[in-house]
C-alpha cells in the first residue's frame, strides 16, 4: 500500500501542475480582445500617418516649384531694363507670363494640397490619441499578465521540483509506467476499487482480483482501462464484515 500512497501523492502532484499549466495556457487569451484592438488603431495610425508624411513631402516640392519660379519672374524682369529690341522684349514678357500662369495652377494645386494637408494631420492627431490610449491600456495588461505568468512559471517550478521528489522514491519502470497511463486517461492513473468496481472506468473487477486487492501490498491495474487500483473499503463492506 506504500507504493499506492506514494504513486497518489504523484497523481495529485501532476494534477496541480496540469491544472496550473491550462491556467497557464488561457492567461493570453485574457488579452486577445485588447491586443487585436491595439493592432487596429496601430494599422490605422500608420496608414495615415504615411499619407501625412507624403503630403508633406508634396507641400515642399509644390512650394519650391513656385518659389523657384516667382524667382525665374524676377530675374526676367530685370533683365527687361537691359534689352534692346523690341522683339527680344516681348518674347521676354511672353515667357513672364507662361511662368505667372504656371505659378498661378501650382498655388492652386499648394492650396488644395493645404487642404488636404490639415484634415489628415487633424485626422493623425486623433488617431495619435486613440492609439496612446488603447497602448496604455494594453501596456498595463501586458505588465499584469507577464507578472501572472512569472508567478505560474514559479509555481509550475515547484510542482515540478516536488513530481522528482516524489517520483525517487519510486521504482522508474513504474514511474515511466504511471506517467504514461496518466497522460492517456486524462490525468486519473490510480483510482480507488470498491464494491468490486474501479473508479476509473466503472466497470466490474473480478472477485479474485478485488480479493487480492484487500490482502496484497502490490501493484494490481484495472484489467479494462489499465489504471492502477487499490482497495478502499465502503460502508456495505465493513458492514458485511
């Protein structure tokens, strides 16, 4: 019955760490709703936040265009006061106004970039602020969970520390053996026999073998689902006795 008592103390010591270890298993799902949300709002910053950077990089080009080109008007019309004919005169006011007409479309195009321009910074402000509130929250989730799942790995360590313990005073064939039927009959290797029947699966033990239960101190498994049973009398027996 010792070994019995022992290969008990085992179950419930692998039972603990399968229980913490899905525990363990659900913490980032806690986190999943968040996390999605937190990917989301990021995605939507980014993406505007990439248009704000190109309509940034047009502003200064279309403002360049246009200063360069009030400069080109400028440097023509200083030179009107230094040409001599009348034909080169008017071909010089000819080209000073293609350039005024050109700045004129680029200032319109600079306008309706400007406007443009200010709803996606209004929008990336919003969205700036959206993100830094959803990253807070998701942040402080993170920093709870990481320490929920240091405390699980500490007290996962534990249990593990105590299953060696435990598992040394035990033969290693019957351990190896144990172990294994513990993980094919989802955690319940030893079970109690009464009333001629196991408590694992339910099903009937022979008469001899319940017999040899109740008088031999070695290990007996159940011949239909093959855990280890042991004898544990119940009231209808000790009366009968």
């Amino acid at each position: 019955m010792e070994q019995v008592k022992i290969l008990i103390d085992l179950q419930e010591v692998m039972s603990q760490a399968r229980r913490l270890d899905e525990e363990k298993q659900k913490i980032p799902l806690e986190v999943a709703d968040l996390k999605s949300l937190f990917e989301e709002r990021e995605a939507s910053f980014l993406a505007v936040e990439q248009e704000f950077e190109t309509l940034k990089q047009q502003r200064r080009e279309k403002e360049r265009e246009i200063e360069e080109e009030r400069d080109k008007v400028e440097r023509a019309k200083a030179k009107l006061m230094s040409i001599k004919t009348n034909k080169e005169y008017y071909a010089m006011l000819k080209e000073i106004e293609g350039t005024r007409r050109t700045n004129v479309a680029r200032e319109e195009e600079l306008l309706s970039l400007l406007v443009r321009y200010e709803e996606v910074e209004k929008g990336l402000a919003e969205r700036k602020a959206d993100l830094d509130e959803v990253s807070g929250r998701y942040r402080e989730r993170r920093i709870d969970i990481d320490a929920r799942m240091g405390t699980f790995d500490d007290n996962i360590g534990k249990l593990a520390a105590r299953r060696r313990q435990v598992a040394n005073r035990l033969d290693p064939s019957l351990v190896r053996r144990f172990e294994m039927i513990f993980e094919r009959r989802d955690g319940l290797a030893v079970v109690a026999a009464r009333d001629y029947s196991c408590m694992g699966c339910h099903m009937n033990i022979a008469p001899q073998l319940f017999n040899l239960l109740q008088r031999e101190d070695r290990i007996h498994t159940c011949p239909n689902c093959n855990r280890v049973v042991y004898y544990e009398a119940t009231m209808i027996e000790a009366g009968g006795e």
